[in-house]
C-alpha cells in the first residue's frame, strides 16, 4: 500500500471513531450524571480498541518479520508516513477531547463553582459528613434525617455537600455521584435519578478508626410517595 493510500485509510479510521464522540443517552443507568459518565467511558473504549489493536499488530508484526536480522540498518525517512501519523494522532485527541468536554461540562456533572440555580420544583438536601455519620437537611422543608437519605425519582435534586469536623467524601457509585466534604466548604452536586430503589452511600475519603463504618443509604421512591414522607417527617417534628 502507497504512502498516500496509507494516510487516506489512517484518516478515515479517525474520522470513523468521530461517530462514537458524539454522547449518546443508553438505557438502564440508574442516574443521569452516572449515565453521562458511563456512556463516555464506553465511547473512549470503542476508540482505544482499534488503536491499541492496530498499534500491537503493527508491532507484533516488525518483530517477527525482522526477528533473524542480525545487521539492522536505521529505517529511510518517510516525511509523508510521519505527517500522516502525526496528523491521525491529533485528530484522535480532538475526537476525545470533543467527547470528554460534552461529558465534563454538563451540569449534572461538572462541579463548577456558580453552575448551579435550583429551580423551584428542584430538591435541595444538604449533605452534612460527621464522624462517623450522614446528617441530611432539606431546604425550605424543616426536616433532617440521618443515616438514609430520601430522594424523588425524576426530579432535579441538588445535594450541597460539607463537613463538619474532618475530610469526608459524598460516594454513591451505582449512581455516578461522588464529592469531597470539606470543613466549612460547600460543593455542589446536581443529579437526576431515573430509577427507584435502595443505593449504598459511603465516606471514600479515609477519616478515621470509624470509617470503614461511615454508611449510609440513598432510598429513591417516587414523587408521591417522597411527599407523603416529607410531610409524615413534618408531623413528627411538629408534635
């Protein structure tokens, strides 16, 4: 195959892996913020597949074709190879980083400080790391709770993440959600859970003898019944 044959089939590999870049929504995540990262994680690996595949045979193949030289001679310069490749090389980091900035700047996950403006109908939770325990506020609705956190299916929630006493880390990974707790820090994560269900919270940030036992839950029931709850917590609390 001629050079110019070579950085033609070079160049339209890559601009075949560019179909994967573009994010696409699967089904089956339990949250939009793990569904954004899992669906990047797997676009990058259909990408680095042919690449590494492509990489190894080459080199398995100059291995054993030149495995009796026993004279080796400097290889002749190729100028258009070289172009070629330096070329693919940065078009496959463009596809990748076109890829990666759709993910990373989302609102449901990127942390960035002022991208967060709760809406109305949005459930803002306070999320407060002590050892070695979860305590949880809900804004605007006089209720906290410990231990197991309540959240609606389908509903913007935004969980405002700190610490009282030590470094701790907010980690529910079934759901894609994970945020350092800092003393006298807040850090935002916003998140949507499209699945109903129980989900195991834990501290990954090591904060002590107790840490391993630092747990907790993320119950997720429907809209109705998360308004019956809060308003059975508000009865409680009243009386």
């Amino acid at each position: 195959m001629s050079s110019k044959r070579t950085a033609f089939a070079t160049l339209l590999g890559v601009a075949a892996l560019a179909l994967f870049a573009d994010p696409v929504m699967a089904q089956g995540y339990d949250s939009t913020t793990e569904e954004l990262i899992r669906s990047l994680n797997t676009q990058l690996l259909y990408m680095a597949i042919p690449i590494t595949v492509l990489v190894e045979g080459i080199l398995i193949y100059t291995v054993w074709k030149y495995r009796n030289n026993d004279d080796p001679k400097p290889t002749k310069e190729n100028r258009r190879l070289e172009i070629s490749w330096t070329i693919a090389t940065a078009l496959v980091l463009l596809v990748v980083g076109y890829a990666s900035y759709g993910v990373m700047a989302n609102e449901y996950v990127s942390n960035a400080e002022g991208a967060y403006e709760p809406s109305e109908e949005a459930v803002e939770v306070e999320v407060v790391g002590q050892k070695y325990l979860w305590n949880f506020n809900y804004e605007g609705e006089n209720v906290s709770a410990t231990g197991t956190l309540v959240l609606p299916e389908g509903q913007n929630v935004y969980l405002n993440i700190t610490s009282t006493d030590w470094l701790h880390a907010f980690h529910v990974p079934e759901l894609g959600l994970k945020q350092d707790a800092l003393p006298g820090q807040h850090n935002m994560i916003k998140t949507k859970i499209t699945e109903t269900g129980t989900y195991q919270l834990y501290c990954a940030e090591y904060c002590g003898v107790g840490h391993s036992k630092m747990l907790g839950e993320v119950e997720v029931v429907s809209q109705q019944e998360y308004q019956d709850w809060l308003d059975d917590q508000q009865g409680n609390s009243s009386s």
